[in-house]
C-alpha cells in the first residue's frame, strides 16, 4: 500500500513498479531480496504501482499513474522523482550487493556520464522488449520490436509449429524381450 497523504513522510525512496508485469516483478523481487541482504532495515522501499492514481499523488503530485506503469520510478525522500536509467542507477546505489557497481554511472567524463548513458539505453532497450516476454499488461511491442518477435518466429512460420518427423532413424532402447537369447 501505498503511504496516504497524511502518513510521516518516507525517509527511504520508494520504487514502484507494474505489478502485472511479469518482468517488472521479477526485478521487484530481485531488489527487495538484495536490499535486505547486509542489514534488517531495507535500504529502500519496493512498491506496487496499483490502480489508485490519488495514493501515487500522495509521494509526489507530478506523479502520472500512466507514466509510472510505462516507465520505473524511484521516488526519492525529498519528494523528487528519477525516471528510468537515472531510476535503475540509484536503486543499484542502494543495494548492498551493487554499490561497486553503481559507483561507475556517476563517473563523468568533460560532463558525459557514459556509463550512465548505456545503462539509459540498456533500460530503454529493456523496456521495449518487455512484451516479448510474455507481458501482456505491458502493452502493444515497438515497431522494432515486432520485427524482432517477427524474425523469432519466422522459422515457426516457414517450418511450422510441429517438427517434422525425421527420416533418420532414432536410437531407441529395445526390450528384453526382442533381443534373442
């Protein structure tokens, strides 16, 4: 649930997600394991998006209920919001088991953070091709990414859905009792 317009102000970013996601709650559970490997506390808070926009409007009155569901939000204590690879690198700062990692998207280079602009990509990638994956809640796929799913099943669809029999002979075990003593 998410925290009402009058519960304590969070003091811990809270990261919502779809829970009708297959994808997204599988990462869900990933994160809420991972924040809780080193202490009792969680460093974070991983929450459900859920179908109630005026509760999200409650962590932050930005907040879309449409947006959040096509993008990973992390709400941070102050109230700011960060969207997507910004999203993923701070949740990686987050988690015990990632801080090493995480530690390279702030490294800035003449002011470009380049491992911050793949990890951008990565999730831009990701979140096109979530539906490939069998999730239905997450909508229609890209135009790119139809024609990858189109490629996937081109061999379905020159060869059909069944393997044909093979005219090579199968090694198969052959009973007792057809072996001659």
């Amino acid at each position: 649930m998410i925290p009402s317009p009058t519960s304590p102000k969070q003091n811990k970013p809270v990261l919502l997600f779809d829970n009708e996601c297959g994808v997204c709650r599988r990462i869900a559970a990933w994160v809420k394991k991972s924040a809780q490997l080193k202490s009792e506390e969680p460093s974070l808070i991983v929450r459900p998006i859920g179908d109630d926009p005026e509760a999200l409007r409650a962590l932050n009155p930005a907040l879309d209920i449409w947006e959040a569901y096509a993008t990973i939000h992390l709400v941070m204590p102050d109230g700011s919001m960060k969207r997507g690879g910004e999203a993923v690198a701070e949740v990686l700062r987050k988690l015990p088991p990632t801080r090493w990692l995480a530690r390279s998207f702030s490294i800035s280079i003449f002011g470009f953070r380049p491992f911050q602009a793949l990890l951008n990509v990565g999730y831009f990638i990701l979140a096109d091709v979530r539906p490939l994956f069998g999730c239905e809640s997450c909508g229609t796929p890209s135009l790119w990414v139809r024609s990858i799913k189109w490629l996937i099943n081109l061999p379905k669809l020159v060869f059909g859905r069944q393997p044909r029999p093979s005219v090579t002979p199968h090694f198969t075990a052959i009973s007792k009792a057809a072996h001659p003593k």
